[in-house]
C-alpha cells in the first residue's frame, strides 16, 4: 500500500468491492477488462454527486483480494445510495402488480431509474418515489400472511409454487409442471436444494403446503446457473452457431434440469469458461483456444511443452512414444498433455543436465576447449582413435541444451585424459633428428622430460644399446623408424614405470605376470618390443660370461599370443525380432513411402535427396529369414520379369495389392537364379527364402525396386540400391526406421545372428539340434553362435516356423499330412481345371500304366508311409509338419527332405529309389530346378528313341515318364502351372510343344491293363 496518499484508505473502496456489493459475477470482471470498464462507466453514468470517487496518477492496492486499481470510490457515499435506492426486483416483490404496469407508471410520473446493469435487479428507483407512486397509482401491496407475520423464521423458506413463477415463469395452476420441477429439484446433487417438511402458508398459492425449500439455497442455485438455452443463443449472436456444440462437448459441462427439458441450467463458471474458448477460438484461432482449454483441466499443448523443454516436436513426439509423455486428450486436432507431467519432465531435465554438464562435453565444449584439430580426432572413426572413447547418445530430454550434429557426448574423464594422449604423440611428430637415435633420446629427455631411478641404470644402458642397435640397423623406410621411434618412447615410459628395479633382478614369472601375458592391456608391439629387448639383454651376459637372471625360454613370447579379436555383435531379442517383422510387413504403410520416395526420384533425377525406401524395405524383409550378408543381398537379387502378373506400373501399384499367386511367382524367380548359381554346398546364401506371411510385402517391394531401375533406364543387373558399406552420409536405414522404436539401430551381423539363434533354437526344440549346418551358412558353426540358445513354448515355435519358413514343400508326405491337420481339399475346381490342361496337351497320355513292377512298389512305399504316419499321435504329426517346414528333416540330397532317419527302401543290392519319386519324400521347390531338367530330357528321349526301341524299353521308358510325370503334376497342384513350368525355359509353351509331339508315340498302347492314373 501506498502510505503517502492524502486520504484514508478506509473509506474508499474498488469497483470489485462495489460488484460484490451488488452481487455481480466478480469472475467476468476480474477476467475480463471489457466487462470491468462497462461497469464503471454505468457507475460514472449516475447523477454527478451519488457515488464519488478519486481518481489516481498511478494503481494502488485497496484491498488484497483485487488487483491495484486507479480510481477509487466513496464507501460512504455508495452505501447511502443503496440506502436511498431500491432495486426493481425488490420493488416487485413489495408489491402485487406485474412488472408491465410497474413500469408504466414509472414513465407515467418519471420515476428516475438509476442502472447499474442490464438485469432488473441492478436497476434501482428512488424509494422516497416509490413510497410516493404506490399512493399516487393506487399499487396493491402485498399482504403477508399471519402466520408469517407471527413468524418470521418463515421468510427463509419458498414454496415450490413461488419457485415456478419467480425463478422458472411457470403456471401455479399446471399441477403436471409443479410435479416434474420438484421431481427434477428432487435430483439435483445432494445439498444443492433441500427440501423440508413443515406447514407453510403459501402467499403464492393461498393454501397451506406440506414441504418448502430453504430460500437461500434457490436464491444461490439461480445465482450461480444460467439458462442452457438462452446462453448458447446469446453465444451464437456473438460467434455463430459453428464449433459452439463441439467446445460444450469437450468442456463437459455439467447439467442442471429444474422442470421440463426446456429449462436447463449451467453454471456460470462453465458458462463463462465455453464463452472465453469461441472467444479465443473466433479472435485468434484453434491453437489459442486450445491452450485456453487445456488450462482448465491441468493441461498444455505439445507446442507449450516443447517450449518448456525447449525441444522441438520432433523430440516431444519421440518422448510421446516412448511413454514419457502421455496425451491425455485432443482438442480440434490438438494434443493435450499434462503439465503436471511436463514439470516433472522439466524438474528432472534439470538434474539431468546438471549431471551431464558436469561429467560429459558436447563436441563444441572440446573444441573451444582443447580446439578444432583435436575435437575432429575426437569424432573421427575408431582406427584413428588409438585409445577408443566412450560415447554416450544424448538422451531425448537433452537435446534442446546440448543438442548438435553427432548427438553425442564425450565422458570428460576420458577426453581429458586423451588430450594429454593426444597432446603427448604431437609433440612426439613435431620435432625430429637426421640421425633416428639422437632423435628417440632428445624426446624421451627432453620432451617428455623423463627420468631414471638410480636402481633403474644399467637397465637404462642396456635398452639404449638396444634401441641404437635396433635403429641402425634396420631398413624400414623413414616413415616408418619415425612410428617405430614414437613406439619406443612410449614403451621407455611404460616398462621403466612397472620395473622399478634392474630389469635383471627380476625372475622370469615377475616378468610374464607384470608385462608378458596375453590378459592385460599392454599393446602388443610393446611387448615384442620388450622381448626381443630381454633377449639382447642374455646375449649381453652371455657374452660376458656372467650368470644369467632368467632362462628365456621361461618367458611368454607375444609372438605366440592368439591374436584372435572377438567381436560380439550381439542379437535382438524375440520381442524385438517379432516387433521388426509386424513392422516390416505394413504392407500399405511401407509401399506409400516407397513408391512416393521413387515417384521424387524419377521426376527430378536427383538421387542425392532420393532415399532409397525401397531398397531398404526389400534389404530389411530378406534380412529376416535370410541368414545372407551385406554384400550378397546387394549382388545376388537378381531383375524380375513382370509380364506374367497383374502389375503395370508405380501407380496402379499404389491402388492396388499384388496377389498370393504373384508374389509367389516373383519369389520363385528370385529363388530359381539363387539355386542355379549355388548348385554345390549348403550355404544359407544359396537358399532364397522369405517366410509365408512377408510374401506380398517382399513382393510389392522387390517390384517397386524392379520399376525404378526400368523407369531410370539403368543397365544394372540386380535391384537392391544399397552402398556396400551402410554407413553413407545419409543411412536409409534412418529414414526406413524412422517410425519404429526409438533409437532402434538395424544391423546386418546382429540380424544374422539373431536369425541364426532362432533357427538353432527351433531345430533343437524340434530335436534336430545338427541339422542347423543345412540351414545357416558355416559361421553358425562358431562357439559364440552354438552357444546361444532360447528356450521356446510350443506356441512360439510354431510361430517361429510359419514366420521363417515358406510353405514350399509338396510330395506325398507333405499332401498327406496337410490333409489329417487341415482336412482335405473339398474344393477340387482348381486341380480340375488343371488336369484339363494338362489333357488338351498330352492327350491321353496321362493314362498310361507302369509296369507292374513299378506300380506295387510305389503302392508299397505309399501304404508303408501311411502306416508309419498313422502311428504319431495328433501332437506328433503336427511337430512333423513344422519339422517338414523348417527344413529340420533328414535329406538325402539337397531339397530333399526324408521323414525317416534312415532309408526304409534301400534293396539287397543296396540299391535307393530316386528321391524325387520316394513316397517318403519332402520335396522343396526349388527341387524343381532339376527335376524339370529331367522331365524335359525324359520328353526329349521319348521323341528321339522311342520309336526305334524295344517293347520292353518303351514301357521302361513309358513308366519313367509317368512318375516323373507325376511328380510335376503334384507340384503343379500345389503351386501352379505356371509357376512350375517356368523353371524351364520356354515354360508352358515349350513344354505344350513336346507334348503335342509326344501324341504321335501312341505311348497309351503300353500301359499295363487294369491301372490308370
């Protein structure tokens, strides 16, 4: 307060004090300083004289409640106007008139009215001239009862009827109306309006009622709730009708039925709150009015919390994702989050950098302080960092304060300490002699100012002669004396700390456990260094015939050492394999990204911004079920032909889903030229496999890959456009990744491994635990692979094999365990259709019997087979079927799978049936490379020798063709004709050619009588 004013702060109160007087909304007032100056002008508007005020140079504070104010009032004098004055709605209820013929003798005899307000009861009448017209125009006063008048306690309590005509307009006379508002009052929040039970003259209704309600609590309801109706009116002539609807919604205004459902009430601190939103909603727009909203509930938008942590929406958005910030409701399209929850953010980012600025630098922090050369060897790649330092992500919460390019920082311990490092080896190349020798010892003495201890000299005379010798006579070239100069500075430094004695005083187990052993941390070269120095030491007594203070041979020679460096890649773990592969396989997601990334490239031929989205989808889908390194995926898919299916273009691509039957034809392309150029050993890298639920994904990305190289008319023979190092300026492994989890880093060995670990885990569950070497390529073999194994419930195994591995097997084995796990095909239209083909193009030659011979010993080996299969319970046939899937079934010959251990139908003579007509066979696609090599032969052979050949050759050769034939007609079964045929060359047309040829050879004729096919 202000002591020097000239006059007594007492006596004068602010225009809130007035208001409160008065029993306005303070609320609108204190908020609103549109409101606050109408007020005062009506103030101002009274007759000069009646209410006086002061008005001031500069804001006091007159009472703490309010803020300062500049003009100041009477209390003396506002008192005697409310003394003097009545309000109209006191006037009313004084007499029994209506407020119509009230007001008509007002202006009949000038009554002056004095308005503090728009509502009657701020307006005010002289009550010397009221008491004046009330004789003059002969007004009925109201007379109150006796019972009243004998009790004034009674005053406090209103009827329901004088309720229904003062607060509502309501009828005393509609029974119906009286009902539902004391029914509707009946159901307000408890406490809000009571009711009692006691005998009440009514002077509304002239009859005795039985219940009344306490007068205060109405008078407060009505005071403190608008009508619904009548406010949203008066909202839209200020704002329109638009979004009003949706912020009552979002607000949750609670609601208030007194009667019928027209007369609904709010309160007026809800009222104002939706008011000031369209406000800001109509004055500045929906971020203002979101703000606004937020502020009611605790909340803050995304922007305002990102200023509070001074983090861009990037970073907030990642700090969303990752649960450390919560949206807890949207408003038009803007996030909300709890500022509670940001504070605590903000509290906690304080401490953090706090502790990072203590124990870390950024790498501005290196270079102002240590300088620009200096920070760049800091940032540099590992190899040329000769003592590696530890960089730490900074986290999200950090990066407004310390963010820069690299997000990284540097532990201060470590930088201060390579500084010297650093410092140390500058020196040591800053300076240098024309003779090598002079040279090491001007910087052992001089620069770094080493010195000997008294019992250290002879060693000291010893390592001299030895470095003297050593760097006469060697021939390396200058460059490299000069490293090698540096590498006997430094090791003066370190073996003369450890052996602070005569290096012969020393036995030769000191010296293995101080210096000679492979489990410290001393560098190699410095030990052989100090070997071979040991060595001239022995030669040195040797010569002079003393006594020798150790044997060499009872030292460790570096030279021995397994110089073998491990590097443990690590794996991710069957949670986050199965989290990639769910991402991976958002099909429609993925290909929008990839085929926009493509359609930028193509219309501006600029690929220093394309980003190569495809490739990177295709690269990251192979990755997961294929054990295959960097550079073989980038070199070994192959260009695709796409004529055979329904895809066009990028555009129709965008509109459309590539089908199973495509996707399996693209897949089988590629699958065909990895089996064809790797025909020899089992390396995972000549097995092409993508697992049954990626097959359309894989597809729709590989032919994204497949358009890009057509439409960028490159003459490139593969399709995968990665660098053959993934770590290019900009890593499209980034922006593939960049709505996964946050921080995720995809690499190739740890994918490997991981995939390597999930099949050695399934195979061993399986109990095929050797079988992995057929599956992952050698280096699963290694000790630190075979050493990892997950144990897996039964559900995750079976998981893990429909994710792995594709469905690709057919045979016998595979048709007839399908059908006792997933019933038999009952829908035969397809394998119909197909054998009608198959008609028109061989004629009946699908007819033709074997031998009897061939015919009981294939009947033989199918009953033998089933008889086997009929023993495994349920549980056991289904471990079958994924052993089958997984490839974790013994094979006789590659992409041949055998369900025995061992074979069932080897003769006397040791002789096996041919794998791919073996009824216990499992027989992989990819088989088909050969076996449609044989089968066109076979055709071939007919056409050519079967004319001029035997009776008994052309059955021979007749029954040859009808199993091999079979064979083809299962696969064709299972995945297609045109898929099958297309492991030849030439395809159906070819194959529809040897057959027409075929129809001539009247093959039917040597059919055995009572079998067809």
């Amino acid at each position: 307060m202000n002591r020097d004013l000239n006059f007594d702060v007492k006596k004068y109160i602010t225009i809130y004090d007035i208001a409160g007087m008065l029993g306005k909304n303070l609320e609108t007032l204190l908020n609103k300083e549109s409101a606050r100056l109408k007020f005062m002008q009506y103030v101002d508007d009274l007759p000069k004289g009646m209410i006086r005020k002061i008005e001031l140079s500069e804001p006091v504070s007159i009472n703490e409640k309010y803020p300062p104010v500049k003009v100041i009032y009477n209390l003396e004098s506002i008192e005697k106007f409310l003394n003097d004055n009545i309000r109209i709605s006191e006037a009313l209820n004084v007499i029994d008139e209506p407020y119509t013929r009230l007001k008509y003798w007002v202006r009949k005899y000038n009554i002056s009215v004095y308005r503090l307000g728009k509502k009657i009861e701020f307006n005010f009448y002289s009550r010397k001239e009221f008491e004046q017209l009330i004789k003059f125009a002969k007004l009925r006063v109201k007379k109150i009862r006796n019972s009243e008048e004998a009790n004034p306690k009674m005053k406090q309590y209103i009827s329901i009827y004088e309720l229904a005509q003062e607060k509502l307009d309501k009828s005393l006379t509609a029974t119906g109306i009286i009902d539902s508002i004391r029914d509707s009052i009946d159901k307000l929040p408890l406490g809000m309006i009571n009711r009692k039970k006691i005998d009440y003259n009514d002077p509304f209704s002239g009859r005795l009622v039985k219940e009344v309600y306490v007068r205060e609590e109405v008078e407060r309801f009505f005071s403190n709730h608008i009508h619904k109706q009548n406010f949203l009116r008066e909202l839209r002539g200020y704002f329109g009708s638009q979004n009003i609807s949706y912020f009552y919604k979002k607000l949750n205004i609670t609601e208030f039925k007194v009667g019928n459902k027209t007369n609904i009430f709010i309160s007026k601190h809800d009222a104002e709150r939706l008011k000031l939103v369209c406000k800001m909603f109509s004055e500045k727009g929906k971020a203002a009015a979101a703000k606004i909203y937020g502020g009611f509930f605790g909340n803050i938008t995304v922007d305002e919390a990102g200023e509070i942590l001074k983090l861009g929406s990037i970073n907030i958005k990642n700090l969303i994702k990752s649960g450390e910030i919560v949206v807890v409701c949207t408003f038009d399209k803007t996030k909300l989050v709890s500022k509670e929850v940001v504070m605590q953010l903000f509290t906690k980012q304080m401490k953090l950098l706090e502790k990072f600025k203590e124990k870390y630098y950024t790498f501005s922090q290196i270079k102002e302080k240590y300088g620009e050369s200096f920070a760049y060897y800091v940032i540099g790649s590992e190899d040329k960092i000769r003592r590696p330092v530890t960089k730490i992500n900074i986290p999200t919460l950090l990066l407004g304060y310390m963010n820069y390019q690299a997000r990284k920082v540097y532990v201060k311990e470590e930088i201060d300490s390579l500084w010297l490092d650093y410092k140390f080896y500058w020196q040591l190349n800053s300076v240098s002699f024309e003779d090598p020798f002079e040279d090491f010892m001007y910087k052992v003495e001089e620069i770094l100012e080493f010195t000997y201890k008294s019992s250290q000299m002879s060693t000291k005379g010893f390592w001299y002669q030895y470095v003297q010798s050593f760097l006469y006579k060697t021939k390396m070239d200058k460059k490299r004396i000069a490293f090698q100069i540096n590498q006997f500075v430094r090791n003066t430094c370190l073996f003369f700390g450890i052996f602070e004695l005569e290096i012969y005083s020393y036995s030769a187990s000191e010296i293995n456990q101080k210096f000679l052993n492979s489990n410290n941390d001393i560098n190699r070269s410095y030990q052989r260094d100090f070997y071979s120095f040991l060595k001239y030491v022995i030669n040195s007594f040797v010569v002079n015939g003393l006594p020798l203070p150790f044997n060499i041979e009872d030292l460790n020679d570096p030279r021995t050492y397994n110089n073998i460096k491990e590097v443990d890649v690590g794996m991710y773990s069957l949670e986050e394999y199965h989290k990639l592969y769910e991402y991976a396989n958002q099909v429609e997601f993925h290909k929008k990204k990839a085929i926009t990334d493509v359609k930028k490239l193509l219309s501006t031929m600029d690929r220093s911004k394309y980003k190569k989205y495809d490739s990177c989808w295709a690269y990251v889908l192979i990755q997961l079920t294929n054990n295959w390194r960097h550079s073989t995926i980038i070199t070994q898919i192959p260009r695709i032909e796409l004529s055979n299916t329904k895809i066009e273009n990028l555009d129709w691509l965008m509109e459309n889903d590539i089908s199973l039957e495509d996707a399996n034809s693209i897949i089988l392309q590629i699958g065909r030229f990895v089996t064809k150029i790797n025909k020899t050993g089992v390396s995972a890298e000549g097995i092409f496999n993508i697992g049954e639920p990626l097959k359309i994904a894989f597809a729709t990305a590989i032919s994204i890959c497949e358009l890009r190289v057509r439409a960028t008319c490159e003459d490139s023979l593969t399709l995968i456009d990665l660098a053959s190092c993934l770590v290019p300026k900009l890593n499209p492994h980034k922006e593939f990744f960049k709505e996964f989890t946050v921080g995720f880093k995809f690499e190739n060995r740890k994918m490997n491994r991981t995939l390597t670990t999930l099949i050695w885990s399934v195979l061993r569950h399986m109990g095929r635990g050797l079988k992995e070497s057929q599956i992952s390529r050698s280096h699963m073999q290694e000790r630190t692979t075979m050493n990892h194994y997950i144990k897996l419930t039964e559900e995750q195994i079976q998981k893990l094999v429909l994710e792995l591995f594709e469905r690709n097997q057919f045979g016998f084995v595979t048709q007839y365990l399908t059908n006792i796990l997933f019933g038999e095909e009952t829908n035969k239209s397809i394998e119909t259709e197909r054998m009608v083909q198959i008609n028109k193009s061989f004629g009946d030659i699908t007819k033709i019997e074997a031998t009897a011979g061939v015919i009981n010993r294939l009947a033989s080996e199918r009953e033998k087979v089933r008889s086997y299969l009929q023993q495994f319970n349920l549980q056991e046939l289904q471990k079958l079927y994924y052993q089958a899937l997984s490839g974790g079934l013994p094979e006789r010959q590659k992409h041949y799978q055998c369900i025995y251990t061992k074979c069932k139908f080897e003769n006397e003579f040791g002789e096996k049936p041919p794998c791919e007509t073996c009824a216990a066979s499992v027989i992989n696609v990819y088989a088909l490379v050969n076996i449609m090599d044989n089968y066109i032969f076979l055709m071939n052979k007919i056409h050519n020798e079967f004319d001029v050949s035997i009776v008994g050759e052309k059955q021979k050769l007749a029954n040859h063709f009808y199993l091999m034939h079979g064979v083809v007609n299962q696969a064709r079964i299972k995945f297609g004709r045109e898929v099958v045929d297309s492991f030849v060359v030439g395809g159906t047309e070819r194959i529809k050619a040897l057959g027409a040829q075929l129809n001539s050879k009247r093959l039917k004729e040597f059919k055995t009588s009572g079998m067809s096919i």
